[in-house]
C-alpha cells in the first residue's frame, strides 16, 4: 500500500509519463508549434542574466559550444543586454534570474510544478515572451543545478553525448534542430545526490592525469565536474590515494562549487579533510583517545576550509589508512566522536549541525557498531555499502520510521582488496547492479547513490547506468535493461548498429563477471568438459562480432569504439586464450605430448599480445588516453597486485617440437540425444541442468510475482519475487513457487544444487532462504547465508565473490522414475535463481556447472525472454 501511494504521488510531480519524460524532443524536420534552434544557416540567439548563478552561465557556454558541434554554427550568448530577436533561448534560475522571474510574474511561464523543488527544469516555448521577441524557447530550473540538467538535456537531445571529451564519441552534424512543442522535463530525481568516486587511481589515472595536467588537480577536475553534470549527477568523493582534493590544488574546490558539484570526502576521511592531509599537517598518533585535541584542531579547520560551498561532512572515524578504528567495537568513543564533530560543525559553520548535510559510512567493521546499538542524530545520513563486490550487505527494514537524513548507498564498480584487487576493466552487469540497486531503491535507501569508479575509464557504460537509473529507478524496469543498453549504444554510435553494440557491451560485463580477470588462472574452467574451450569460442566468436562491426563504422568513430567496446573484448578475449593456453600446455606437458612446447610458444605470443593491445589503446586519439590502461592484471599471487604483468609459467618436454594448434574449438560434442516425448527435461549422463528462467509453471501467491531478469547472472538469467519488500513466509500449497518438469530414469537418492546471484542477508537474521521439493513431499528449507559472513578470511564469502555465485544443495529421494516435479519455493524476498543442477551422480567438476539438458515443450509454452548478452 505504502508503495502503491509513493508511485501515485511521484507520478502527480512529474510531468508526463516516464516513457513520455525519456521521449526525443529534437527533429531536424519543422513541425507544427516547432521552435528552430538552428535552421537555414542560422541559430537562435541564446539569452542569460548576469545575475544567475556562475555555474549556469558556464553551463550556457557549453550549450553554445555544443550547438557549434552540432550545427558548425555558433550562436551569440548575451549575459548584459535585454533579448531581442525574433526567435531567441533563454536560460535561468527561478529567484536568481530577473529574465525567468520577469516571464513568470507575467504569467508567461507557468513553473508550479518547478518552482521549490530540487534540481528540477521545464524547457518549453512561450510566445511574445517579451517586448521585440515573437517567440523563446525557455530553460528555466528550479535551482543552480536544474537550469543546469535543462542545459545539458538539451545538448544530449540534440546528439552531444555526456562522453564527448572522456570517451571522444563524435557528434552527428545536422544543418537544423527544432525543439517540439509543448513542455519538456525530466522531473525530480528520486535519488538526492547522485555521484562517483575515484578510487584506486594509480597507476593508470594518477600517470595519465600527471602526463596531461600536470597532476590531478583542477586541470583535470573541470573535466569531471562536467561530465558528472552532464550525466544529471551532482557528487564527487576526489580522488585519494597520494591526494588531497583540497590541499593539491586551492581551484579545484573552488571550481567544483562553481560548477556545482557537491563535494564530500571518502567513508574514513571525517570532517572534509583527505588522509593525505593528516600525513601533511596531523601530529601524534590518529587516535582520539590519546590525541583528542590535536585531531578536534584538523577538522575544524576541515569545516573552516569548507566554508559555504556545498558538500556532504562525512562523521566518525576507522583507522588511519582505511583501517579499523581499533579491537572491538567501541560505541561509547564513536559516540564522543560524532558528538564532538557535530559541535565542531555548529561552531564553525554559525548554524545548527542539522542544517549541514552530514553522512555515517556503516562500511566493513563499522556496520558492527550501527548492529550493536550505536546511533547518530536523525539528521545524519546512515550510508549503507555493499561488500566492494557490488552486493548489499545491509538494508532499512521495511515500514521502518523514516530518519530525516534517510539512507543512502556506496557501492563498488572497481575495488583493492580480499579476495583479490579488480581494477582493470569493466566487470559490472547492468542487471545485476540494476536488480541490487532495485532492492536499496525498493527500501528506501534514496538519500545518497555514490559509487566507486576507480580510475573512472574503462568504466563509462555502467557509469552512465548508475547515474541514469539513480535519477528515476522506477522509468527501468527488469526487463528494459537491455533497451537502455541499445539506447545508450545508439546515442553514442547512432542507431544502425546499436543492436550489436549493446549485445557486446552485454556479453563482455557478463563473461568477465563469471570470473574477474585478476582472479583468473589456468585452472578457472574445466579442460575435461570442454568447458575452457567453450568460454574461449565464445568469447572469440564476441570478438568477431565486435571486429565487424569496427570495419563497419565509418573513421571518425573509430576511437570511441575501441575505447568503449572493442579494447574490453580484444583485451579480456585475448587473457582468456592465454589462460586456455596454459592449461592446456600444462595437461600436454604432462602427458609428455610434443604439443606442450607448440602450446608454450602461443601462451607467450598471446602474453605479448595482451601488451600490444594496451599500447593500441595508449595510442588512441593521438595518445590522449595513455597510461589510461597502466594497471597490471596478469601475475597476481595474492590479493594486491604485481608490481608488473608476469607471464603465467609453462612447461615443455624434451622432444621434437609439433605443430602449432589449431585455433580454439569447443570439446568433443556429447553424443546427441533424443527429443524427450513427454514435457521436461530430460536426465542424461546421470544429472539434469535447468536454467532458472525455463520453467513450467510460475506459480504466484498474494502481491508477490515471480520475474525473470533478463540476462542475469554467469549463464543465463536471473528469477527472482517482486515486490522485495513482502515479508518472508513459509513454503505449503500455493505459496509462491517455481515448477520445473523433469524426466528421470532412475531412483533413490538425488541432490539439488541452486545456483544463487551472491545476494548477501541485507535483512539481518539468520540468512535469507528458500526451499526445494520433488513433487508432493515436504518443502526443504535451504540457507543461503550458513557460515557465509560479508568479511575478509570468511572462506565461504571469499567463494561466493569469487566465482560470482552461491551454491546449495538439498538432498531427496526418488521413489520411481518417470517424470516428476521439481518445485523451488520463494521463502525470503531478494533471492535470485540462476540454475538448478538435480544430481543423480554424473555431475563432473565444472565451474560454469553442466549445460542446459535437453527438454520438451514447456507446458505453458512459457520462456525466459530474449536479450542481448545472453548465452
């Protein structure tokens, strides 16, 4: 009910449909009510106050500069003068700008449904809007970063894309732009602040940023304040490792204000003061207990330093060095601590601490602290985390009294530590950062959205997603993620080949996500099935695609291609093949087949390979991304990374070298098997293998609805409940469940093996749950959080991140063979299914788990819709 009431309200906000919000408003083509930005050689004057904020003005320039993109034509902007034209652009802020003031005193410009509310624009055409003017086309924003959005917005429509600069993606030239009648909005965004962080930025970002700007500093912060902006976010934590945002550079917080970037600092870096900071200017040991008033000193003048430029105060403290604070959880002194920090804020800032935007990161150890009781004044934003592996690990409970300072999360695109680094490449499936996000959203985590990008490229595309989804989670459902994925290939390739471009963009995140490719070695797959060299052909069969479509492409988008799609497939294909390579060298060597030293030659032509693949991306653009791609990623012993790529040992025998190999080919094909007469699947070779999404029945209880998640997972897809938020409840008669027909041809004992996403218990308890049955025998409640803790040194945790699946067993008993009904029982909301493996025996060690077996007609004739990325 309550959720059904808070989609009603957000719906009377906006204006339109979400659909109808998402809609093109640009043509090159006039149209009835049509307003010509650019026609017949000309463009549209553009109009601003001088009086507005600074950050708009900036803004309007780039429109300018956007529009000369575009067109080749540069329009005039005027801050200082009345408008006058025929036809003319004028931008604003409602209360900052006399020009949108004037139009809406007049009752020319209708802005009830902007006015007073946050980061929210109208873009619509007015007539006679003021004296010598016949018509306007009018930016209007209800604060600095509205009138912003509507700028950009504008510049997105009419083919500028937000990676202009950081991915050179080139813009389609156009001789006319008309903007359609009518008004034109995105509306407010659900999520309050909405931002990146860059983390772990050395080698690749800190060598680049050195070589180009002399250092990341505010040369190089204006290039991400814009693109932050341009994709409708609004909050930066800078880069940390070796800098201090405000120390390095005195512009860089001066220009972020300006801009309009709300600045915060990391979850260990208390009170808008970097770690660097305290290695430049602390003293003593960075312990409250025993230096109270040495530290109380550095944060005041952090507050000081921040003065009235917005941003957010994280509170509390961990450890020097990202740390924990100390053995334990000492609620008593982090109390102090905040309490402290809080009467350090009120002082410096002359107001009351509530009225400065504040954030508490429960992130590792400090989650202990908020479990064990520790809380913070209502105001302070309770900044939930995921596990650095892009899984929740903690959530409001549902209906709980809402905090003025609310919920927010950090999340994880790229991450240094256990189990092991991954910073390399994009390793993040939007269904899988859309299904979690779906869950903080669906709980009411809306406050702050702010994810880890490390060196910020190669992670464009699911950037891009994050920040899209952040504004409006409700405008994407589960299955239209991959309509945002042809969408987006479209506005950065135009449409001709989006399809194929947004299957690559698909299907590369997936297949590294089986495995990351730091964690990868010789022995991630399984030789004897053929599994290794199955993954090889597909990922080579992705690369062909991908190569196409490259040849394809006319010249001038050549640079983003390989930036944004090709590089990832060349690169991690490539990686692949020489670990398929070694492995297989390594089974010849032992064998004492000749093959082994042919073997060993191609493992190190693909190891040189893999660093020719990087000088290609080094020199794009004219060199303009290099060192973009310093990060090593073969070699890794242990968690932190090598300090260079190592090649992965091979081993020769001592006899006449053979020839070298022929290309990769999946292994021996399994004898074919007969078309089952009866509906199911059908067992074979002593197991059957179901993929979650092919089910016979789908049966639904009360609100709760079984979904299919396009594309989620290492195989398939995901299944999973909507709506998350209905309480947990136990399996009998038609509660909620999945059937699956199978066809068995013996008895006695069975295993049941549930592939799970990673989903981590972010309701608390004793682990989500669900259950499995054969036909009319009693439910088996299964755990999935037994002995797995969200922890460095928990083993179980350390696999299921790792292989990017949790995996349980059930144990049954078949009375007869034939056909019988497998059942999988919704217990726990948030559980996703991606396989179910029924084991009578013939299960070899695999790491995908066995392919699909052979099955009949569904008998509702119901299947997992197609989408890009699938397998």
């Amino acid at each position: 009910m309550i959720r059904s009431v808070r989609i009603l309200l957000l719906l009377l906000l906006l204006t339109g449909s979400a659909a109808a919000q998402n809609a093109s408003y640009i043509s090159v083509a006039k149209s009835t009510g049509s307003f010509p930005l650019a026609a017949g050689g000309k463009t549209a004057a553009l109009y601003a106050s001088q009086a507005d904020w600074p950050g708009v003005l900036r803004a309007a320039k780039d429109l300018q500069a956007d529009i000369n993109r575009v067109t080749k034509l540069t329009p005039t902007l005027t801050t200082d003068k009345a408008p006058t034209g025929k036809e003319v652009v004028l931008i604003g802020t409602i209360g900052k700008s006399p020009l949108i003031d004037g139009l809406v005193k007049s009752k020319k410009l209708d802005v009830s449904s902007v006015a007073g509310r946050w980061e929210t624009f109208v873009l619509q055409v007015v007539e006679k809007p003021l004296p010598g003017v016949d018509r306007a086309l009018v930016i209007a924003g209800s604060d600095k970063r509205g009138t912003i959005y509507g700028i950009y917005d504008l510049s997105q429509q009419i083919g500028v894309s937000p990676w202009y600069w950081w991915a050179d993606v080139p813009t389609k030239p156009q001789k006319a732009l008309y903007v359609a009648a009518g008004r034109h909005t995105q509306g407010t965004p659900q999520v309050k602040y909405r931002g990146i962080f860059l983390n772990d930025e050395a080698p690749a970002l800190s060598g680049w940023a050195k070589e180009k700007f002399g250092g990341i500093n505010s040369k190089m912060y204006v290039h991400v304040f814009e693109l932050i902006l341009r994709l409708k976010g609004n909050y930066l934590w800078p880069a940390m490792w070796g800098n201090a945002f405000n120390d390095d550079d005195k512009q860089s917080p001066v220009l972020a204000d300006e801009y309009g970037i709300v600045m915060g600092t990391s979850h260990h870096e208390p009170m808008v003061r970097s770690q660097q900071e305290w290695k430049r200017f602390g003293s003593g040991p960075w312990n409250y207990q025993t230096n109270e008033k040495t530290l109380q000193d550095f944060w005041r003048q952090g507050i000081k330093n921040m003065g009235t430029h917005e941003s957010i105060v994280t509170l509390a403290m961990r450890g020097d060095g990202d740390e924990p604070m100390s053995e334990g959880s000492n609620i008593t002194l982090l109390e102090k601590i905040v309490a402290d920090q809080r009467k350090i804020i009120a002082e410096e800032t002359g107001k009351p601490a509530a009225q400065t935007p504040q954030l508490w990161a429960l992130y590792k150890e400090v989650q202990d602290y908020y479990d064990k009781g520790m809380r913070v004044p209502d105001d302070v934003t309770l900044l939930l985390c995921d596990d650095n592996w892009g899984n929740l690990r903690k959530l409001p409970k549902a209906g709980e009294k809402p905090r003025a300072g609310g919920y927010g999360i950090y999340y994880h695109f790229d991450y240094v530590g256990g189990p092991r680094n991954y910073k390399w490449l994009n390793t993040n499936p939007l269904p899988r950062i859309w299904e979690q996000m779906h869950l903080a959203h669906e709980y009411g985590a809306n406050q702050i959205w702010i994810v880890n990008v490390g060196d910020l490229k190669p992670m464009e595309f699911p950037i891009s997603f994050f920040l899209d989804y952040a504004w409006n989670p409700d405008r994407i459902s589960a299955d239209q993620v991959d309509d945002y994925s042809r969408d987006w290939a479209a506005k950065q390739f135009g449409p001709k080949y989006a399809a194929g471009i947004a299957d690559i963009l698909a299907k590369y995140a997936k297949y590294n996500s089986r495995r990351k490719p730091e964690l990868l070695n010789a022995d991630t797959y399984s030789l004897a099935t053929g599994e290794w060299a199955t993954v090889v052909a597909d990922y080579n069969q992705l690369l062909t695609q991908a190569e196409k479509i490259n040849e394809q492409l006319p010249a001038e988008y050549h640079d983003a291609y390989y930036q944004l799609v090709l590089h990832p497939v060349q690169a991690c294909a490539n990686l692949n093949e020489l670990y398929y390579t070694v492995a297989q060298n390594r089974e010849a060597a032992k064998n004492g087949q000749a093959t082994a030293n042919a073997l060993a030659e191609k493992a190190k032509a693909l190891y040189a390979k893999d660093a020719e693949i990087t000088r290609r991306y080094h020199a794009l653009a004219g060199g303009k991304w290099n060192h973009m791609m310093d990060q090593t990623h073969i070699g890794y012993t242990y968690w932190q990374q090598p300090e260079q790529n190592a090649m992965p040992a091979v081993q020769t025998v001592v006899q006449a070298s053979a020839a070298a190999p022929a290309p990769s080919q999946p292994g021996a094909a399994k004898k074919p098997q007969l078309a089952p007469k009866e509906p199911g699947f059908v067992e074979a070779d002593g197991y059957v293998s179901i993929e979650a999404g092919h089910y016979t029945k789908a049966v639904d209880g009360g609100a709760v609805k079984w979904q299919t998640i396009p594309d989620l997972g290492r195989t398939l897809s995901g299944v999973t409940t909507f709506p998350t938020t209905v309480p947990s409840q136990d399996p009998a008669g038609n509660s909620p469940h999945l059937e699956y027909q199978v066809q068995l041809t013996g008895s006695g004992p069975v295993t049941v093996q549930a592939y799970l996403a990673p989903t981590l218990n972010f309701l608390g308890g004793q682990g989500l749950r669900y259950a499995v049955s054969f036909d009319d025998e009693a439910p088996q409640v299964v755990n999935l959080h037994a002995g797995l803790v969200a922890d460095n040194g928990n083993r179980p945790w350390e696999k299921a991140v790792a292989e990017n699946i949790i995996l349980r067993e059930s144990k049954h008993n078949i009375a007869k063979p034939g056909t019988h009904t497998l059942k999988f029982w919704r217990v726990d909301p948030g559980v996703v299914l991606e396989k179910l493996v029924v084991n009578l025996g013939g299960v070899q060690p695999s790491y995908l788990g066995p392919p699909e077996s052979v099955s009949g007609a569904s008998k509702d004739g119901k299947e997992a819709k197609g989408s890009v990325g699938q397998r």
